[in-house]
C-alpha cells in the first residue's frame, strides 16, 4: 500500500504569467486547460471522474490527497475526466483496506498528469483574486518559452462547447421497463449518481445523447425530461437551448441539474455569464427561498445565471440563493412544471441535504 516519493520536477504556469515548481504525481508529460479549485475534503476520486470537469486542470485544497486510495465504486463515469491536478502534500501511503490501489497508480493507468508540494493556499488565493485562466502543468518543458507556446494552444473554456464530446453515443436504458414512471434523460455528461437517484425512486430511464431532437426522445413516451449537467459554455449550445425548448411545450415535468439549469434559463431567454472563479466543492450553502431552510451544498461550476435579467422576467422566479455570494442557485417556471438548481442533489460522497429535489421531480410526474 506504500508508492515512492518522486523526485522529479514539474512545473505550472499559468496563463498571467505566474509560475509554481512542484513534484511529479501520476502520469508523466504535458497537460493544460482552465485551472480550478475545489473546496471538499473528501471525494477526489468521485470529482476527478465528474464529466462536468472535463477541460479543467484541478487544485484540490485540501492539505491531503488520496489518503483512502481508490475504488472501482468510487466514481462518476467511465474514466477520469480532469484534465490534470494539483496537490499540497499526497498520501503515497493508503488506509482504507477495501481500496483497489493507490491515487498515483490510478492516475497513471488514466494518463493523468498531476503536481504535488506546491503551495496550494498561495495558488488559491491567486485565482481568486485574479479569477479563472488558462494553464499548462508539465513534467518535460522546463523552461517558460516552452510553456508558454504550448499554453497557447489551450482554448478558453469561454464559448467552448464540450458536451456533445462526452456524451453518450447511443441511447441506452436503466432500471426495469415495467417501472410506473419514465424519464427521458439528455446526456450533456451526466453523472453516474444522478442516474442513481432518479432509478432507485422507482423510474425507467432512457438516456440520449446531446444532440437528440425532440420527436426521438417522444418516441420513448416519457412522463419527464431530464437536463443534466455538463461541461463547457451554455452560450455556445443553441442545440441544446432548441431541444430545451421543445420539451418545454410538451408540457411534462423538467428537471434540470448544473448545466440543465443554466439551458433552463437560456430557454427563458434569461442569459448565462461566465464567473469570476466558480463554485466547486461540498461545502457550499445555500438558502431555499421557498422553505426557508439552508442546505449544504456539492457544487461544481464555471458559468451562472444574470441575476439581473431574471427580475425582468414574468415567466421564470428565482427558488434558490447561494449564502455566500447571493448568487442564483436555483429557479422554476410559474406556468410549467419546470424547475432546476445550479448545485449537485446527488452529492456523492455528501452531504445529502439537497435529496428532496429528486422527490420533488417524481411527486411532480405522479401527481400532473
């Protein structure tokens, strides 16, 4: 249970300029996209195979990274979607003895680069102060012209369009088809666990890929649509808005998720923007504006929702405020049974908080 400590430099630049030395984790060799950081104390195995991550380098912020190694169970999809990561201190000594193997062996087995022994606080704070930006983390370019020509072909996750590259390919089903409820679900990277907690409440799933229209997902006579999350800009997904659209003036129940909540907006005309740094981690409150109650939060986003074009609109109330920065976290429809929330219900590992929108969306579909 035990890996040797590398020796081997690597390095990070990122797009200002700013450059951090570290110890190679995991894969060797070059990767780049937008840097982020998240917030959650455990998980890393469940967030480094979230499909919503894809094109991103990850910081995890705790002082720990891989402490209980991995699990085949752990995960989100089929394989890790980071782009890279960056550690404080990682543990080359495991605990949990119903591990499969080690973090650095799993990263490698995914081809991921990662970094270690870099000042994750100071990084942090970095960002946070000068916002999102590109990077490029290597284990072979050590000077900083090479950095910086390959930091240029990394492209901004601003207007990039990732979805339709993850999603499924074919459409595929979960769950019994005998089942009283069917959900027709739209892939823009959904996550493992949502799945979960749609199939366990007693529903048959159908998933289809991004670019699905209207009249093949009403061939499979759902009760309810779906919208999940995703990565990439919501702005350049005019498909997706279209689609969104459609099952709107079906008139069935819609529940979007992450990035189905920002389509759920768009749909509403009410347009996305691209955020200072984001909100990623499990640690997150948030206010329901119709209970009164708090949540704690799993989140895990780049893009929001104008807070200002939402008080202009006669159709669409805002249900859900994020406590730390009052930004919008979820919203509903007044005259359709449609409503989304910008964070994660399912929050695998935790916290659970947030379970109740599941309900909500299935006592929507039994009781039309």
């Amino acid at each position: 249970m035990t890996a040797t400590h590398s020796t081997t430099p690597a390095w990070l630049l990122l797009q200002d300029g700013t450059i951090f030395k570290g110890l190679s984790f995991g894969a060797k060799g070059t990767a780049g996209g937008e840097i982020c950081f998240n917030t959650g104390m455990t998980g890393y195995q469940e967030v480094f195979t979230d499909p919503s991550y894809t094109g991103q380098v990850l910081i995890m912020n705790n002082a720990y990274t891989g402490n209980y190694g991995v699990k085949d169970t752990d995960v989100e999809s089929g394989s890790v979607k980071i782009s890279g990561l960056i550690c404080k201190n990682v543990a080359h000594r495991y605990s949990r003895m119903t591990a499969n193997g080690s973090l650095e062996d799993y990263l490698i087995a995914n081809n991921i680069v990662a970094l270690y022994d870099v000042d994750t606080r100071a990084l942090v704070q970095h960002i946070r102060n000068k916002g999102a930006m590109n990077c490029i983390i290597s284990t072979e370019l050590t000077d900083e012209a090479s950095l910086k020509a390959e930091l240029a072909n990394v492209p901004d996750m601003d207007g990039l369009e990732l979805s339709s590259q993850i999603s499924t390919k074919e459409p595929y089903t979960i769950g019994s088809p005998d089942a009283p409820i069917r959900i027709a679900v739209m892939d823009f990277g959904v996550k493992i666990k949502i799945l979960d907690c749609l199939a366990t409440r007693g529903a048959y799933l159908k998933v289809f890929p991004a670019k699905t229209g209207i009249e093949e997902l009403k061939q499979f006579d759902p009760h309810g649509y779906f919208i999940s999350n995703g990565p990439g800009d919501p702005g350049s997904m005019d498909y997706a808005v279209k689609t969104v659209k459609d099952i709107l003036a079906t008139e069935k129940p819609f529940f979007g998720i992450c990035l189905g909540h920002q389509l759920l907006a768009r749909a509403n005309d009410i347009p996305t923007f691209k955020m200072h740094h984001g909100h990623r981690g499990l640690n997150h409150p948030v206010k329901n504006l119709i209970t009164g109650k708090s949540e704690i939060t799993t989140q895990n986003h780049g893009f929001g929702v104008d807070p200002e074009a939402i008080k202009k609109s006669d159709l669409v109330e805002v249900t859900h405020l994020n406590l730390n920065d009052g930004s919008i976290e979820g919203i509903r429809m007044k005259n359709k049974k449609a409503f989304s929330v910008q964070y994660h219900p399912e929050a695998t590992p935790g916290p659970h908080d947030s379970r109740y929108l599941f309900d909500q969306f299935i006592d929507m579909i039994k009781n039309p």
